[in-house]
C-alpha cells in the first residue's frame, strides 16, 4: 500500500484497530441520521500550507468500512500543498465517509505534519554530508506511518525497532559493567554482518568505545567543541552520530563538526499536526 518501512507490517491491522478504537460497537449518530446505505463524496481541503503525506492510508481507512470507496486525486505524498487546496474527493457509502472520517483525518494530518516539520530540518542540511535520523520516541502503534512520513519530508529512518539493529546505550553499559564488555558481547551474540552502535557521554568512553570495535559511536548531549575533538579523534574508524539538544538552530553547526549523522526525536515527538478537513459532504445518485 505505501512504500519504505510499512512494508514490514500489516497496515490494515493497524487501521483497524484505530478505526475499532473509535467505533466500539456502533457508531450512534450515523445510524441515527443514515439508517440505510447511500452514496455520497466529501471534499478533502488543506487548511494550511505544508508537505501532505498518508494520503494512502487516508483511502485505505475508508476502503476497510466499505469496498465500494474510492479517493479521486491528483495530489501524491510528499507534493507541497497550499492552504484551500482542495486535495481530492472521497466517494462512498455516507455511513462510512461519516464513520472514517476522523480516524482518516488523525493518520492524514499526524503523517503530514511529521513530513512538513522533517522537511523544514532536513533543508538545514542540504549539501552538507550529515544525514537527518529519526529515533523510537514515536507515538505507541503509530511507528510505521510517523517513521515513513519522516522519509517523505526528506529524512532517514534509524533502525525500526530493537530488532532491527543494535545500540548499546548508557543502561546497557551499566548492566555489562562497561563498554568494552558490551561490545565484546554484541559481537559474540550477534552475526558479523550486524553493526554496532555505542552511546558515549564523555571523550573518555568515546576512546573505550573505539578501541572496543565500535562500528558506529553516537555522541550524546555533546557541546559543538567537545564533538569536533571527538570526530578528529574517531579519524575514519567509525561512523559518528549526534544525538541529544538537536534543534534546528543548531543543526548546521553540528553539520560542520563533521559528524555522519545527526537524530532527533523532536521529528515524530513534537511535530504539529497539518491542519486538514473533510467538507461538503453530500449525496450523490
């Protein structure tokens, strides 16, 4: 249904669930007001400018309560849109456009929003070599789609989640007794093939972690000065990653230091949703 990371996950239980979440046993007001089944279509308008994104899973939403629907559009994720753009029509049983219709909206303007903010940092980087990164701090049951809509507004996924790849962080370092264990343990349990990740707070462990073998060091709430020291010292033995204190103010003076990559939580945690709307909804013969 939707490229990149989703493709791993069934969608549809996803939505299903979003949409059972919304609808525990009936959904009243429309069985009120529509007790029979009746075509009808509904303007989807942009309320505000930005990057749309999930427009698949906005259809797919209204396809799983009724087979007969389709969304007519000429818009695709991650087309720049304007704020009364009239977006596309949805056309379907009322009972399921009326039913859908807020569920759709929380994935469409969750993704868009999460797409447009990524955009905005992700442009902060253009031309230089540091990559944008997302993390785990997603909202629960909303990782496949915050995590593609961070690569349509232009960013790169981290791993997907703890069985995608290995990051050893400060509570592993304390439960192994240090990092040069961790890593020897990460490699003696994990395939060859499998990079490994250390989280370093201080130039101290960032040493520990390359002499232990360290494929990629992550530099955690590191000041500009002390991760230039850090990469002059890593000198090509490992790949280096920012994490922690990312803004966007700061993210072109990071890309100077001369790290790899760069991760923010900030894209799928503190993103402001699009402001989207399902309107004019009428029947149609």
């Amino acid at each position: 249904m939707i490229n990149g990371v989703t493709n791993r996950v069934n969608i549809d239980e996803y939505i299903l669930n979003a949409l059972k979440e919304d609808i525990t046993s009936e959904d009243v007001t429309t069985n009120a007001i529509m007790p029979e089944a009746r075509q009808g279509k509904a303007d989807l308008i942009c309320k505000e400018d930005g990057i749309i994104c999930g427009l698949p899973v906005f259809q797919r939403t209204f396809e799983l309560l009724d087979d007969t629907a389709v969304f007519e559009t000429d818009v695709k994720d991650g087309d720049f849109v304007k704020k009364g753009q009239v977006m596309g029509v949805i056309k379907g049983d009322i009972r399921a456009l009326l039913s859908g219709e807020r569920t759709a909206l929380n994935y469409l303007q969750r993704m868009s929003g999460i797409a447009t903010f990524t955009r905005e940092l992700a442009k902060e980087l253009e031309g230089k070599k540091t990559k944008l990164l997302d993390t785990r701090k997603t909202t629960p049951n909303m990782r496949p789609f915050e995590k593609y809509a961070v690569k349509v507004g232009g960013g790169t996924n981290h791993r997907y989640n703890l069985s995608d790849g290995i990051l050893i962080k400060d509570n592993h370092i304390g439960a192994a007794g240090s990092i040069t264990k961790a890593v020897a343990m990460a490699k003696e349990y994990a395939p060859f093939v499998r990079k490994i990740e250390v989280e370093v707070e201080t130039l101290e462990q960032l040493d520990e972690a390359i002499a232990a073998g360290a494929d990629i060091i992550m530099l955690d709430n590191m000041d500009n000065a002390t991760m230039k020291e850090a990469v002059r010292r890593v000198a090509g033995k490992a790949e280096t990653e920012c994490s922690g204190n990312v803004t966007k103010e700061r993210l072109a003076e990071i890309a100077e230091v001369g790290v790899d990559y760069v991760s923010s939580g900030a894209l799928t945690h503190s993103a402001p949703i699009m402001d989207i709307s399902l309107k004019n909804l009428v029947p149609v013969e």
